[in-house]
C-alpha cells in the first residue's frame, strides 16, 4: 500500500495536483455552498445532498490517481480519461442545475416574512424556468457523457438517447402529472408557500411548507407533524385557502351552538357579545374587534334552536388557539348566566308508553 502511494505521488503532475487541490476544497465546501443554494429543506434530504456532491468529488479522486499509477499503460489511461470525464461532466450538470435553481429563485421568487425570518419561495415562473434550463444542462450532459463514452456513430449515440426516451415514456405517468400539477398550482397562487388551507379528503387543516416538483408538503396545525400530498392528488380536490380573503375585512369564521327554546334571544345575543369582548381582552386573541360581532339564528329544530356566530381574524396563523379561546369564554360566560349549552332531549309520547303507563296505574 506504501509502495502504491509512493508510486502514484511521483507519477502526479501539475495538472493532478490542480485537480486534486480543487476537488478537495470543494469536498471541504460543499455543505456550505449548497446551504447557499438550495432552498430551506429536510436535513436528511439535505444531507442526501451534500454526500452525492461529496461522492462525485471522491470519484473524481479516485480515477485521478489511477490515472497517474497505470501512466504508462496506455489503455489503463484511456480508460480512466473516460471515466473521469464522465464524473466532470456529472459533476458540473449537477453543480449547474442547482446553481440555475438558485438564480431563478432568488430574480423570479417570491419573499415571504415570517417574523424575524425571511426566505425565498418559488413561484411559477422560477420553477418553470428552472425546469427548462436545468433539462437542456440535463441533455447536454446526457450527449456529452455519450460522446466520452465512445458511442461516436450517430446510430450509437440514437440507440442510448433512444432508450432513454423510451424509459421517460414508460414512466411518464408516474411523474408527468405531479410535475404539471405543481406548476399550475403554482401558478394560480393559490397554494403558496406559508399559506393556511383546508381539504376535505383526507380532511385537515395545514399550513403549506414547501410546494415541491412532485409533491407538496402541509403541517398539520392541529396535530403538529408533516403530511405529505401529491401534487396531482392535491389539484383534483376542493383546496380552501383561508390565507385568501375574499375582502379586506379578513377571515370569517362561524361557531355553532344549539339552546334550548326556554332561553330567550337576547338572553343568548348578550352571552355571546359578553363573550367576545371577554375574548379580545385575552393577549393571545387575534380577533378583529373592529369589525362587531353578527349573532344570527340558523335553524329551529325540534329539541334546540341552532345559533351562528360569527366573527373576523385577519392573522389566520392564530385560527386554531382563538377559536379554542372563544369557546372557553362562551362556555365560562353561559355557567355564569345559566344558560346550557346541551341540546336538550324532547321526548315523544306514544301508544306504547301509554299503555305502560296504564298498567302501573
């Protein structure tokens, strides 16, 4: 082994030891110079990445000194050309591609404030014209490692671009729809980085994390954990964006309560007015008291009488801790008043009843 290093570091020239100092600082800089161009991530998924830069690196190490140690033997040499300029070529599409992917999303990328933090999300156009640039480097590198590889012919050269194609159309519906899907999401500005929305199926409340290429990552804001949904399965349901207003007024949100007719309206209108105020008072509310309170009877049914109230919130991001709030002070506020907030169970008389009641008579 002695012998072999030996050897290798008396066969190195200046253009060995250029390669090797470059590679090795770039191996040293890698996770700091990904951290600068890759948006905010998973750190595993992060250091997925940093290890696949750094393993180029280490390839491209490895064919260097078998280089210089079979030297003289021409066809070992040719060889190892082959190799290490297919690694170069990799190494530089994949350099490049998140190099395009940064630039883009900084000129082209949407900022978005979050407290002290700042960060810049995608849009539409910078993933679309990440996408773009980063499959023509993909072509250009595909042809290139074709060419060093030896296929010189055209027929050579069509038959592997040829297979390529044919394995992306084989598989195009595995990946084609998420990547469609999440560009028009995207587009619509509907599901933005930040934002709170509610689906139906499955049915959760979530914060959008990150929109990805093929998929879209939500927070469950109730049970805080990660979900993650396709994005064509994203795109074929309802999305209600509670982050949107339909007006400057804000958020408009509804709770139900269901009295029982022994309880007269203005009994119930001041419980909930007393309530609310109660409520705004709280530091931890987000309620918008410029806007008053709107009390409405939504049904009379046949055991209770099923009240609305509605209200307004601007900071959507407090909706789950002020609606449990409320809920608090209109319970607290109906103990103090007398008011239950059970539904009350009417009882219908029939024959049968009657005839029990007449036999213990």
């Amino acid at each position: 082994m002695t012998e072999f290093f030996t050897l290798t570091l008396a066969r190195l020239s200046t253009t060995h030891y250029l390669i090797i100092a470059l590679n090795l600082l770039l191996l040293l800089l890698a996770r700091p110079i990904l951290e600068r161009l890759l948006a905010k991530r998973e750190k595993r998924q992060f250091d997925f990445q940093v290890n696949v830069m750094r393993g180029l690196n280490l390839a491209i190490l490895a064919v260097v000194c078998y280089n210089a140690f079979y030297a003289s033997n021409p066809a070992g040499n040719g060889l190892a050309l082959k190799i290490l300029s297919i690694l170069v070529v990799l190494y530089l599409a994949y350099l490049m591609s998140n190099i395009v992917s940064y630039v883009m999303r900084r000129r082209y990328g949407k900022v978005i404030t979050s407290g002290d933090n700042t960060q810049v999300s995608d849009t539409y156009h910078s993933r679309m014209l990440t996408l773009l640039i980063s499959t023509f480097v993909g072509i250009v590198a595909l042809i290139a490692t074709i060419r060093i590889a030896g296929f010189s012919s055209l027929l050579e050269a069509g038959g592997v671009i040829g297979f390529v194609g044919v394995f992306l159309a084989l598989t195009q519906a595995a990946w084609a729809p998420d990547i469609i899907s999440g560009l028009v999401l995207l587009n619509s500005d509907m599901v933005s980085e930040g934002d709170l929305i509610e689906l139906d199926t499955p049915p959760i409340l979530g914060r959008v994390f990150k929109t990805k290429i093929f998929h879209t990552v939500l927070i469950d804001v109730i049970n805080n954990h990660r979900v993650m949904i396709s994005n064509s399965k994203l795109r074929d349901q309802p999305i209600h964006t509670l982050s949107k207003f339909a007006s400057a007024r804000g958020l408009r949100e509804k709770l139900v309560f269901k009295i029982g007719y022994d309880t007269n309206s203005d009994s119930v209108r001041r419980l909930f007015n007393e309530a609310f105020q109660r409520a705004c008072a709280a530091s931890s509310s987000k309620l918008d008291e410029t806007h008053p309170l709107e009390i409405r009877v939504l049904d009379a049914g046949d055991h209770a009488v099923e009240w609305g109230m509605f209200y307004y919130i601007k900071d959507v991001q407090g909706l789950i801790a002020t609606r449990q709030l409320l809920i608090e002070e209109i319970l607290n506020t109906s103990i103090e008043h007398q008011i239950s907030l059970a539904t009350p169970h009417t009882h219908v008389v029939t024959n049968t009843d009657l005839s029990i009641a007449g036999s213990h008579t």
